[in-house]
C-alpha cells in the first residue's frame, strides 16, 4: 500500500540528500501527520484546505505553497513510476509575491558590516554572512558547500544541486577569497559545518543578534536579503549586463534578473546625462576662454 509517507521515502531515495534537507523537515513537520498514512486516492481537496487553513495562521504562503508543492511533486513521481495512481484533483497554490526585492541602504549595509566585524559568538556565521554579500550565493548552496568545492589555485567556486538542479562554477573575487581563507578548517567536509560536522540546516538563531545590533527590519531575510545587495549593487554599478548578471546569481531564465534591470537602466541614465553636462562644461570653457581674450589691455 503506496502511503504518502512511503512514497515520500521513495522520492527520497532518488533524490541527492543534500537538496532534500528542508523539503524533508517540510513534510515531517505538516504533511505527515495530516495525510502521510493515507493512500493518494484517499485524499480529497478538503485534506488539502485543512492543511492550508491550519498553516496559514503560523506561516507565510510562500511556505504554505512550498508543502503543497510536496504533495503534488509526491503525486507526479509516483504517476511517473507507475507506483499508483495520483490525485484525482489538481492541487491549488496561493498566489504570492516570488519577486519581492530586498535591499538595504547604504547606512544599513553599513551597520550591518560593522555588527559582522563585532560578532564573536559566532564567527563561521559572521563569514558565512560576508561569503553571501561578495557572491550571491544562495543559503543552501552556502550551507552545502565543501572544501573541494572551492578551487584557491583557480579561482572558482564549483556549486552542486543548486536550484536549477544543474551544477555551476562561479569566479572566486578576492573578496569572497579573503574571507574563506580565514576559515578554520575542522575535520567536516563542509567548510561551515553544522551539529556534529553535518550539513547545517538553519542559521536564524546565531543570525538573528547579528540583525539586531545592525537595527535591521525583523522581516528582512538575511541570506535572501543579501544575495539581493550583491545583484542591486552589480545592477546599479551600470557594468554588468544582465546575461552577465543571470549566469552569476545561476538563474535558469533571464526573468528572474528582469527585477533588477530598472537599476541598471538608472545607472545608464545618469552615465548618459554626465556626458551631456561634460560637453556643456567643455563648451562653457571654451566660450569662458575666448571672453578673456577680448580684453583689453589697460595702459
């Protein structure tokens, strides 16, 4: 009997354990004992709305929509491999904001460097913190990431089960270098290592004092959040193009960096009208010039 829980593990089983962590904790913590005993044909829409209903007062519908991607992932795989029949139903998604930008002002940016800089509890957070503004990286391809990952001699990051679910290599800045340089190295493949050398999970209990001190918003994510800093600040510079910027942040599509394309497109502006006032300086000169040489001498 294909029980979700069973076809769970199935799914599991052919997936890297590395990119599964977080849907993992997903489905113990509200799927499996809301449904996780029951047969896929079993289930009806109103087990769904339950699920949905009961969540939506504790999270946002961005996670709300990330559990019931589970389930229908759960159905498609066990369709797919002729295990049993899927739902019988189309499973619902609440909309949401995907492209919310997050960014800081310079100030901001500012404090929070300096709270960085001041971090003692925690220093593998503080640089995991500074690797996520001088790469872009995103919070699990910074918790995933392993000494053999990144190539000093090089000068490359080699990135595995990223989003895309392709693998990528990124150019190590002297930046993101200094600061990886720096980390001790413990007998854990995972250059930030969790519980017991594994890979590490989470980061919001060590983080949130760092949000503190720097007098962050308390809804500012601060992986995301920075992962943005570094794209806004690549945008507005007016030097990288979008392509560019798509393979850095490892997009799949160039949608995704289109958010950012109003802050280069306001840097070309300003670059623009720079070269219209330097030719106005110019030729005020040149007119200032030739007023002085129609003067005429006294005596």
């Amino acid at each position: 009997m294909w029980t979700v829980t069973l076809l769970w593990e199935e799914y599991k089983a052919v997936r890297s354990p590395k990119s599964i962590v977080s849907d993992d904790n997903r489905f113990k913590n509200y799927i499996e004992s809301a449904i996780g005993q029951k047969e896929l044909k079993d289930i009806v829409p109103l087990d769904l709305d339950r699920i949905r209903l009961n969540m939506a007062k504790i999270r946002k519908p961005q996670t709300v929509a990330h559990v019931l991607e589970i389930i229908r992932r759960v159905s498609n795989f066990a369709v797919t491999k002729r295990l049993c029949p899927g739902l019988e139903f189309k499973v619902q998604l609440p909309k949401f904001d995907n492209l919310k930008t997050e960014d800081l002002t310079p100030e901001q940016l500012r404090n929070l460097l300096k709270a960085i800089d001041e971090e003692r509890d925690n220093p593998h957070v503080a640089k995991m913190l500074k690797v996520a503004l001088f790469t872009g990286l995103r919070r699990g391809e910074i918790f995933s990431l392993q000494w053999p990952d990144v190539d000093f001699e090089r000068g490359f990051l080699h990135l595995h089960d990223t989003k895309d679910g392709r693998s990528h290599s990124l150019p190590l800045n002297p930046s993101a270098r200094e600061v990886l340089e720096s980390v001790e190295h413990t007998e854990s493949p995972y250059v930030f290592p969790g519980r017991n050398g594994g890979l590490r999970t989470d980061a919001k209990h060590q983080v949130d004092p760092i949000k503190k001190r720097a007098g962050l918003p308390k809804d500012f994510r601060i992986f995301h959040g920075l992962r943005h800093v570094y794209a806004s600040m690549l945008a507005s510079s007016g030097k990288v193009d979008m392509f560019t910027l798509q393979k850095l942040l490892t997009h799949k599509s160039p949608q995704m960096v289109q958010r950012y394309a109003h802050l280069r497109d306001e840097a070309l502006r300003q670059a623009s009208n720079l070269a219209g006032d330097l030719v106005g300086e110019v030729v005020k000169q040149a007119e200032q010039r030739q007023e002085m040489g129609k003067v005429i001498p006294l005596g």
